[in-house]
C-alpha cells in the first residue's frame, strides 16, 4: 500500500463513518416520532421497490423523469466505478474484474462510459428546465433551493468529467483494462486532451483526488441537502401504505386523562410520516395537481413537505443528542404551516397520485387539523354549526334527522327495520337524502331499483352521517360517534350488499369502516347500475343518447380506482366526452374534505375552475357520479353565467333512458 | 367570583313538532334536545368572565329540567363550566315560570352568586318569563337582552350594551345581577376533546325541589291549559304571468276577491 493509498484508506473509513453517523442521528430522529406498523407484507414491499425504484414508475409518468432514470441508474453504475477506483487507490492491483470477471468488467465499465454522456444530457435539461424554463411545479418560495439544486447538478456534471478525465489518462498511460472498446467516450476524452503535453501521472492524481474529494463531500453533504431523498426515497417507497390511500389513521379515544389529540409538533407525527419529509425529492409534482394551488389558495402540499422538512432540521438536536433533545418540540402551526393551508385542503388525493416516493401529504395535514379542532377547538367559523348538526341531526345540513326519508315520499321505498333482511341496503348518505337536488338523484336510483326488480331497503331515520365529512374536517371524535352508531344499526340487518350513490360514503365504508369493526361488500350504484344494464334488467334505449362529459370523482376514481363503471353505465345510455385532466388524476370539484361546508375566499373558487375546464369541453351537460360534484358543478354553472349547461347524476341519465 | 349560568333544555330548533294527540304537549319522538340557543351565550359569556376576572373564579351552569338533562349539563361542562346543579323534579314538568323560577332561586342561593347570566328566553315555549321572576326572589337587578358586556376592574359592577331602534343602550348596574342574553353578545365555543373527558368526572349535584325547600303549591300560578295544533296551511300559491304588471294584477285581484284582505 502507497502513502497515498493509506491516506486515501484513512480518509475513505473516515467519511463512511461520519456518513454512518449522520445516517444513524437520522434513524434516531425517526425513532422520536409515534410508532406505526409498515413491517408487514415484505414481499409486497420489496415488490414496491422494485417497481417504483428500480423501474421508476411514478417517475416516469412525466417527461421529465426520464432524465431521474438517466441520473438514477447511472449514479448506480458509475457509484460502482467509483468505489472500484478507490479500491484500485488503496490497495494498488484491486479491480472489479477480480470479483466479476474480466468480461463482465468490462461490460460495467462501458455502462459506466456510456451512461456518464446521458447523465450530462440529463443534466443540461435539469438545468435548463430549473434556471430557464422555471416550470410552475418547481415554484418554490425557499431560495436556498435553486442554489442547492445548481450545487449537486455541478457536482454531478464535475464528477462525471473526472471520471472521463481519470480514465483519460489511464487510457494514455497504457491501461490493460481501460481501453477504446469498452470505454469509448474516455478514449476520445484522451484522444482530444492527449497532445497537451500533461505530466500523465500527475494528471491522473490531481484528477483521482479532486474526484475523490467531490464524492467525501457529497457524502456529507446529502444528507443536510434537499438531496436527503437519496437516502429517504427508497425506504419511503418500501415502507409506502399498501392499503387504501383512502384510509385515514383511526385515533384511539380510550385514554380519559389525555390532554392532546392530533399533531401539533413534529414528534407528534409517526416514524413514517416524519420518513416521508426525507423523501420528498422536491419535484413539485404534488403542487401542479394540487387544487388549492391551481386556484390561488396558500396551501401547495410541496410547500407543506418543504417547510416541515426546514422545521425538522431546525428542531433536531445535536449530531450526539439523546432522549427529547433528538427532535425538539415546537408549535407547527402557523410558522411552518399555517391554518389557511390546512383549512384550504379538500382532501382530494391528487398530490399522494403523482408523488413518486409515496409520501402522503392528507393524513398529515387531517392530523393538524384534527389537533386544531379537537385540542384547540379552533376552526373557522362555519364549521361549527355544521359539527353541531352532525351531532345533533346526524347530517351537517341542519334539517331535523327524523325527515331523512322524507324524500322517499311517494316511493313506496321499504324501510330496514320493517324488512330486517334483504339484498341490497341503500346508503342514501346525507346530500341525498337532504339536499334538494341530492333527492332528486336519491329518487332516481330507486326507481331504477325498483324497475330492475332489486331487493333493496333504506335505514330512513336510522341512517346517521357516515362521518366522512367530520373525520376529514379533522374532528375524528365526531366520526367515530356516528361511525359506531352506524354500525350498531348496520349489524341488526342481513344484507349482501350496501350500495351508495356518494363517492365518500362509498370510501368510508370501504376503506373506513372496517377499522372499527364492520366489514360489508360495498358498491357504488354505478357498479350495481352497470350489473343491472349487463344482465339486462335495465334496458336503456340505444339510440345515442344525450352527449355530455363525464367527471371523475376524487373519492370514487383516484382513492378507489371506480373508472371503468360509471362510463360505461353513461355510454349504455349517452354519449361520453372526456375532460383533459380524467380518471385517476381527474380535478377536484372542491367540495372534499369539508370544504363543501367552508367559505372559498381565498384565491379563487375550485369548482369554477373545474366548470371552466368543461365549458372548454363545448358540451351543453356533465355527468357526474357523486352528489357533491353535482352541487359543484351547478354552483359553477350557476356563478359563470352559464346554466344552460346541466349537471346530471348517471343514475338520472340511466333512468331517462330507461324511459324516466 | 361565583359566576351563575343558567340553562334549559330544549327541542333542536330543525325537530318537528307536532302536538300530541291529548293536546297535553308535543310527541317526544323523533326530537332531539339541545340547550337553549340563547342559553349557550350566557353559558360562553359565563366561561369568559371567568377567563377575564382570573382568580379563584367558577363558573356553576344550573339547570332546572329531566333527568335528560344530563346530558346537556355534560355539554356545558365540557365547554368549560367548573361544576353544575341540576334540579331534577317531577313537578318542574308542568312548565310553570314561577316554580322554575323558584327552584333556580333556591338553587342559586345555594350555591352562592355573583352574577347570573341566561338567555334571554327559552326557544322552546319563548315565554321569557324566568329571569325577571328569578330576580324578583332574589332582590337583584336584571338587564334584558344583552349584546354586550364588561366586568369593571374591581368586578362589583357591569357595563351592558343593549340594541334598540336606531342605536344601543348602555347600562351601568351594580352586581349581583341578572344578564339575560341575545344573539350577536358572544360566538359559543365549541367543547374542545380534552374539555368533553374532563366533563364526565366534573361534579353535577342533582337536587329534587324538596332538598332545595322549595314547596309546590297545589295549583300552579300559571298553567298550560290545551295545546292546539296549528289548522293546516293550505299551501303557497305562485302568481305566474309574462309580464311583471299582469303578475301584480293578478295578485291584487287574488287578494281582493279570494283572501279578502284588501
């Protein structure tokens, strides 16, 4: 071993070690977060990280992910040819040929040459898209991170000419191994710079050294970067919910002396969650789909991430601390998130969608909304009365709970309680049961019922508010009141299956309910509907139809993958145009999360950018398969000036086909 | 300070009433109680005297109703009242003023007052009648339908704001006192999660009218004698017509000729 090779070695352990620790102080700092079981289903876990880490498919759902495939896998192989020039350093005679053989070698050592080239094409167009095309997702109000973002994509492009420039001159040297077949692009590197007349073996050194130092500092450098997600990403998509997105964390009421519910300090969020402010790659995806952000609103789930991720390396202790001083607690809200960001959210699922790592941005706003509600008892005005009502009248539209069938009048819709058993349980859900244009479409769907002959029964005043609303409005202990008298009245009837037209019911039921103890199949009428079209106990005229665009609700389409039904029971009966932004990754009306009952003024209003979108359409209807859309769209329609347009339920379009 | 707040429990303001078949009173199901809409602003401007004055103040809601009760007496305890007295009794059920009014009076005598405040009526039978009794038995001043309110440094007196036609009333009076109260005083909080735990182990100290000496006369002063269901209305009818003036014509002919009131 050389002096140089000692000091390398010495250098080497020392930045691993210092890397270790750093590395260790972050598992710590998780460690100071709420416990949370993610250590199940391994298999499925591993499989996550293949798909989405080694196949980078979320990542490569835009454009521009492709150059993260490019800088990702060549930071891969070229890492190994890193590490295999160090060792070469230290222990002089070392290479990767004697661990894999001289062909295969020699394979990585090409992928090395050839992917250096595409990472500074990659490069360039980070950089082009960061410096000069500046697009809306990477809007950010932090400085530091352009800067940051300028630092690691010079770093890299530096790194990436040295290793062409070492090779170089290994080249001119007479290396045996590195050669112009399997290293091309650093044999016209040596080609190009090899008449300068350069001292061969002082060149290789200097250029050996800076190459090292560069990786010691990137080391120590990554993790106190917005490049944390280097370390973050890939245990985050490990460790992702393999559940519902739809499900949020159930909170455990029991503790009578407890003086603090929901999240108001970091090390009040569960290890994972804090896991989730490491991934975050800082890509903006989230903000672009966000609605709040699209309108104007003070929210961007990006923004959120960033600055809690700010707020958890100004609270965290020292490299050595121990116990609380890990992670300091201190007020999130309002420095590091404000209530208008919170209260702005409708709970839409779009940023979760397109995140690549998987972080999930709801649950953590719900948690400090859950502690500003329940703990603080601070909201915004509105909300009070709508609580109020979801307490006393089990609804939060302030009509007395015993006029819940009311809409039903006429009917003939049997009652649960004077059936007791029977196939289908109509969930009517609060809009339509109360709202005036809800009943309307409550009042279509059992016709079609009717009309198809289906063994169906409503609870009437039994049926209390799923509890969507309250649990997302953050007051959980609301929710789960009427969750479990739902289920007690639930459990006293013999059913197949519980059939709603509300999207959010649907998602409670779903995802929701069996938390607390009641699992039944569930379907969405558009489900049923599209049963009942299929075995033709509902016959709908086939002579096109009216034309009219179809939106995807949130709660029905991203969170539960309801895509293919409601289209296809609206082209048995319409014809269907799509909105640009559809399916999966369709645009919140507005109305989620509780926002159906907030006041909008901040920026400007969800829904009408949404009907906007759909007049663009130049269709004269839209359909929609969720009350609260219906209301948003009419509301839209309304405030633009523009009711010649109509908003219709698919239960509506299919019985008018039907006949009416 | 000792700061009073009293409360009735009530039918949910969206409930459908419908009268008995006796005419004795209203059908029971199907009617959820709340606490009386005026009642919750003497309850938050109890809690925030209380707040303001510091000190060893209390905040003691009573309450003079069923054994239902309860529950909403929960209710104001979670808001933040520090204890409650609930004067559950039979004979409370006639609906009589003056005997809710006595057992409030013996109930605050009790329990010790500097100030009392409630709504400024109840939203079930809106006689508004309580208060001004209560502060006959007790000798104490009463300001009515109160919008605004300001303890004085030294807390012996208060400062109320009242709306009248074109403009308010300020009234100076000395304490205790009676503050019945009006929408527009205060915003009700709403009872935060720790404060509903805290509730179920506050003390409520359940007195029947015989452990508060309170003695039911054999005839109440004032009784309800029948209650009568309103003669169902024969619906709304819509004048419809092109133009706005045959609209009007229409509805002038309408109410000179069919409803005779013009």
């Amino acid at each position: 071993m050389t002096a140089g090779g000692v000091v390398l070695l010495v250098l080497f352990a020392a930045s691993f070690a210092a890397f270790g620790l750093v590395v260790r102080f972050l598992c710590r700092i998780l460690a100071a977060g709420k416990p949370e079981n993610r250590f199940n289903r391994v298999r499925d876990r591993v499989w996550a990280v293949v798909v989405y880490v080694g196949a980078q498919l979320r990542v490569l759902a835009q454009p521009a992910g492709l150059g993260h495939f490019v800088i990702f896998w060549g930071f891969v192989f070229i890492t190994i040819g890193t590490l295999d020039h160090m060792l070469s350093q230290m222990f002089g005679g070392f290479t990767l040929d004697r661990i894999v053989g001289r062909t295969a070698g020699s394979a990585i050592l090409l992928l090395q040459d050839v992917f250096g080239i595409l990472v500074i094409v990659a490069l360039a167009v980070a950089a082009l898209r960061r410096f000069v095309l500046k697009p809306e997702r990477l809007k950010i109000d932090d400085p530091k991170v352009p800067v940051q973002a300028g630092l690691i994509l010079s770093l890299i492009f530096v790194l990436i000419l040295l290793m062409y420039g070492v090779r170089g001159t290994e080249i001119l040297m007479g290396s045996e191994r590195i050669t112009r077949a399997n290293a091309p692009v650093s044999a016209a590197a040596a080609a190009a710079v090899g008449g300068l007349g350069m001292n061969l073996p002082i060149a290789y050194g200097v250029l050996s050294w800076l190459h090292n130092g560069i990786i010691f500092f990137f080391l120590l450098y990554i993790p106190f970067s917005k490049h944390i997600h280097i370390l973050g990403a890939i245990p985050n998509v490990f460790f992702k919910n393999l559940g519902s997105t739809g499900t949020l964390s159930r909170m455990n009421f029991e503790d009578d002396a407890a003086e603090k519910f929901g999240v108001s300090e970091l090390p009040d969020y569960t290890w994972k969650q804090l896991l989730d402010l490491y991934a975050c790659t800082e890509c903006g995806r989230c903000q672009v789909a966000c609605p709040a952000y699209r309108t104007g609103k003070p929210l961007s789930p990006y923004r959120v991430i960033h600055r809690l991720r700010a707020r958890l390396m100004s609270d965290k202790g020292g490299l050595l601390s121990k116990g609380e001083a890990v992670l300091r607690k201190t007020p999130i809200v309002p420095d590091a998130v404000s209530e208008d960001e919170i209260w702005s959210c409708t709970t839409c699922g779009a940023c979760m969608q397109e995140c690549p790592p998987f972080i999930e941005h709801v649950q953590k706003l719900v948690d400090l909304r859950r502690h500003l509600v329940m703990t603080e008892s601070r909201f915004p005005a509105e909300m009070q009365p709508v609580f109020k009502n979801m307490e006393v009248n089990y609804n939060p539209w302030a009509i007395g709970y015993s006029s819940r069938a009311d809409w039903a009048e006429g009917l003939d819709v049997p009652l649960a309680s004077s059936r007791g058993s029977f196939d289908v349980l109509l969930w009517v859900g609060c809009a339509g049961s109360f709202d005036a244009r809800g009943q309307k479409v409550s009042r279509a769907v059992a016709a079609l019922l009717r009309r198809a002959g289906v063994d169906f029964a409503i609870l009437g005043a039994e049926e209390m508010c799923c509890g969507e609303t309250a649990r997302r409005m953050g007051n959980e202990y609301l929710a789960q009141t009427l969750i479990q008298s739902n289920i007690e009245t639930l459990k006293k009837y013999r059913f197949k299956t519980l059939v709603t037209a509300c999207p959010h019911g649907y998602n409670s039921f779903r995802a929701e309910y069996p938390q607390f103890g009641l699992s039944v199949p569930v379907r969405h009428h558009s489900e049923l509907l599209l049963e009942l079209v299929a075995a033709k106990k509902l016959s709908p005229r086939r002579d096109g139809g009216p034309r009219g665009a179809f939106h995807d609700s949130c709660y029905l389409g991203r969170y539960n993958g309801v895509l293919r039904q409601p289209r296809r029971v609206l082209s048995s009966a319409a014809r269907v145009v799509e909105f640009p932004r559809r399916r999966s990754r369709s645009f919140c009306c507005g109305a989620g999360g509780g926002r159906m009952w907030m006041e909008e003024h901040l920026g400007t209003r969800i829904n009408e950018e949404r009907t906007r979108e759909l007049l663009g359409l130049g269709v004269d209807r839209v359909f929609t398969a969720c009350p609260y859309c219906l209301t948003m769209f009419e509301d839209g329609l309304k405030s633009l000036g523009r009711e010649d347009v109509k908003a219709y339920d698919i239960a509506e379009v299919l019985l008018e086909a039907c006949g009416g | 300070m000792k700061i009073i707040a009293l409360m009735k429990r009530v039918p949910d303001t969206e409930a459908r009433i419908l009268v008995n078949q006796e005419g004795t009173g209203i059908k029971d199901d199907g009617i959820k109680y709340v606490i009386s809409t005026y009642d919750e602003y003497g309850i938050e401007q109890a809690l925030r005297v209380k707040e303001k004055a510091g000190g060893p103040s209390t905040v003691t809601a009573v309450c003079a109703g069923p054994e239902e009760a309860t529950e909403l007496i929960r209710t104001a305890l979670a808001m933040g009242a520090d204890d409650a007295v609930h004067v559950c009794d039979p004979a409370l059920a006639s609906g009589d003023p003056f005997l809710a009014a006595a057992a409030l009076a013996a109930a605050v005598k009790e329990s010790g007052f500097d100030i009392i405040f409630c709504g400024k009526q109840a939203i079930d039978d809106d006689m508004g009648q309580v208060q001004t009794i209560l502060a006959e038995m007790l000798d104490v001043p009463q300001v009515n339908v109160v919008t605004g309110f300001e303890l004085s440094g030294d807390g012996s007196r208060a400062t109320l704001r009242r709306r009248i036609e074109g403009g308010d009333e300020m009234i100076e009076t000395a304490l205790p006192a009676i503050v019945s109260c009006e929408k527009g005083l205060n915003e009700p909080r709403y009872a935060s999660l720790p404060g509903i735990m805290k509730a179920k182990k506050k003390e409520i100290r359940t007195k029947t009218l015989a452990d508060l000496g309170v003695a039911v006369p054999g005839e109440a002063r004032s009784a309800i004698v029948r209650w009568v269901p309103l003669p169902k209305s024969s619906g709304c009818r819509m004048v419809q017509a092109e133009e706005a003036r045959d609209a009007v014509r229409e509805l002038v002919k309408l109410l000179r000729d069919e409803s005779k009131v013009i």
